[in-house]
C-alpha cells in the first residue's frame, strides 16, 4: 500500500489493522486498469478505470465490467459455466471434451486438455510423533494408487509427479534431476514409484509395524495405535475422490485411515495451526527461479504458514543449501546442491509429490 493511503489508517487502526478491510472503492487505491465497484456473498464486480494512467502504453482493455461469481463448489460452478452464465471457468470440469461441441474450449484440444502447474503432493505434518516413522512414509508412497487416481478422479487432466519434486515435464527443470539418486533409492529411473501393495506391506512387517492386537489394523513398533486422518476441502470433487482412494488403499495393507472433507475456511485454520494429520497441497508452480522456489516454499524452517512450509519440516540443513542455490554461479554447482536436496527428500520423505495439477482454463466462445 502506497504510504499517503496507508499511514493514517494505520494511525487509527494500530493493532487492529489486521481486522481493517480495503474494501471502499472510494478509497481504493490501484496499479491495474479495474477497481472495485461491488460485492457481497455472490459477486465481486470490477469496474474499468477509463483514465488509467497507462492506457497509452498498453490501451484499455474492452469489458467495462468483470463480474467474479462466486460459487459454493465445483459442480455449481460447472453448471453455471454448461448454462452459458459464466464466460471462463477456473473450475476442475469432468469430461470437459464433452463440451467442446458447444462452443467451449481449453488451452489444449486433446490430453491433457490443460497446462501442469503446481505439484500436488500428499502433505505430512512432521510434528505429528506417530506419523514420523520412515518406513510408514514410504510404505505410504507405494500404496498411492497415482494411475487410478489420475484416471478415474482428475480425468487425465495430470501426469504423476516426480519424487525429486521437480516438475520434470518441462525439459529446462529436467536437468536438475539427479536420475542416479532415484535409481539408487527407488530403483526407478524416472523417480516415480509404481503402486505396489505388497510391497507397501512387506515394508511395514519389516519395520515392525503390524497388527499386534487382531483388530485387522496395525500399530507402530511400540504399541501404538496407528490411525490418521487425510483432509481435503469440502467441494474440491477431484481431490475427494482421490483421497479416498488413497484410504481405501491404505485400510487394504492394514492403516487405519479415513477422509475429513471440512469447509475450506476450516481447512485454512487448520493449516495454519498444524491441526491436521495429512492433506492434499498444490505447491510450487514452475517459474523464472524454479526449482529454487519450490524447495523454499515447501522445506524452508525459516518459514511458517502461510507463507510457507505448511508441513512444519524443521531441517537446519536445508537454510544453507538453499542459500547457497540463491548464490550459485554455475550449472554444475546447481547441480550439485539440488542433488543434495533431493538425497534428503529420498531419506525423510518429508511429503509425497503425486501428480502435476492443471492450471484451470477452461472458456466459452
């Protein structure tokens, strides 16, 4: 905020500026061509601002208005975008093909119909104790049926995701993947894990981790039970189904998980709070300092919710190799620290990449 708005509101609000909302159009001060002209539970409206001050540069741009509806999930927002009430969807839209016949779109006309962005991953929180157990992470990584889920809940819309955590799809960011590494520890080349259940299992007998009472569930190594939650926003339709086929895989090799669909004001609060057992995270699109940025974001103990590291992964290793990544001068001393990195992901595991999710985009003509 530009000091001469800021300063006297500041003034008057002290430390109830954080409850201040820059919501008068009035007052609002901006650098795009729209402003704010209104809105409540259904609706932000965007009004032109004719005399922008670049429109010599750049010109202005031809809607008056834009009118943001707001939906309360995906399926009502899919209806109002098939009903022609919305001109641009950034929605998850199963079998999206079938509307191409009426005049609708997406950035590509056949698989994977959208552009991969951020990596979903299978979020942990590390200050859970019953869930620090390596063993149960990896047993975990190989019970995540990638396929199915890629299949039957996001429609091919995705491809499984690299474990190195970077978005190997783009040949710039596929130079960084050390593939010796993922051979050494996955033995898998392309560092992408198949599903395999009895290998999930026979990792989890060997680390001591079986049914020790005959419920049909097992417990940790020292007796505890061992029983989780995975959290997914109430509405997200793709990422439900997905998690519960992860849990329905898991209760296969003997884990007692289920799914918890709150609200998305509460999956927030959670998050911020580290009240969650695992969850399911966009995290680190692909951008001028990428990898660099997704490491940061998702490892850094320097940062906390919601500015980052949501996992709560506390390595005070990685603040020097990401530093000295901000201050490499070469390709091969690049090289050489995200393979560190990626040795350390390979051993903590501290989350599980599982697919690339897709940019939203789908429009009508």
């Amino acid at each position: 905020m530009p000091r001469h708005v800021i300063q006297s509101i500041y003034e008057k609000q002290r430390e109830k500026i954080v409850e201040w909302k820059n919501d008068d159009p009035a007052k609002q001060v901006v650098s795009g061509p729209y402003k704010l002209l209104y809105y409540d539970d259904t609706v932000v409206i965007y009004q032109r601002i004719d005399d922008w001050w670049s429109k010599n540069v750049f010109g202005l741009p031809k809607p008056r208005y834009i009118g943001y509806l707001l939906f309360k999930d995906n399926p009502t927002a899919n209806a109002a975008f098939e009903r022609e009430e919305v001109d641009w969807d950034g929605d998850f839209v199963p079998d999206i093909w079938k509307l191409f016949d009426k005049g609708r779109g997406t950035w590509f006309s056949d698989r994977p119909y959208f552009v991969g962005e951020s990596t979903v991953v299978l979020a942990i929180n590390n200050e859970r104790d019953y869930l620090k157990n390596i063993d149960l992470r990896r047993a975990i990584a190989y019970a995540i049926p990638y396929t199915d889920m890629l299949e039957k809940g996001y429609f091919n819309y995705g491809a499984q995701a690299s474990l190195s955590m970077i978005n190997d799809l783009y040949p710039q960011f596929r130079q960084w993947v050390n593939t010796t590494l993922c051979i050494q520890c996955w033995g898998s080349a392309d560092c992408r894990v198949k599903t395999d259940l009895n290998k999930a299992k026979e990792i989890l007998d060997k680390a001591g981790i079986v049914d020790r009472d005959g419920d049909g569930w097992r417990e940790l190594p020292d007796g505890r039970k061992l029983s989780f939650k995975i959290m997914v926003t109430y509405g997200f339709t793709d990422w439900m189904a997905m998690a519960e086929m992860i849990v329905n895989n898991l209760r296969k090799i003997g884990i007692d998980a289920s799914t918890d669909f709150p609200e998305e004001t509460v999956v927030s609060r959670r998050l911020l709070n580290g009240d969650y057992d695992m969850t399911f995270l966009g995290e680190g699109s692909p951008d001028f300092d990428y990898p660099w940025n997704m490491y940061r974001y998702v490892l850094d103990p320097r940062l906390s919710p919601p500015a980052g590291n949501h996992i709560r992964y506390k390595n005070q290793e990685i603040i020097g190799l990401l530093d000295r990544v901000a201050a490499a001068a070469s390709a091969d001393k690049l090289k050489e620290i995200y393979s560190r990195l990626q040795e350390i992901i390979y051993r903590d595991l501290p989350l599980i990449p599982m697919f690339y999710g897709a940019h939203w985009y789908s429009y009508s003509t």
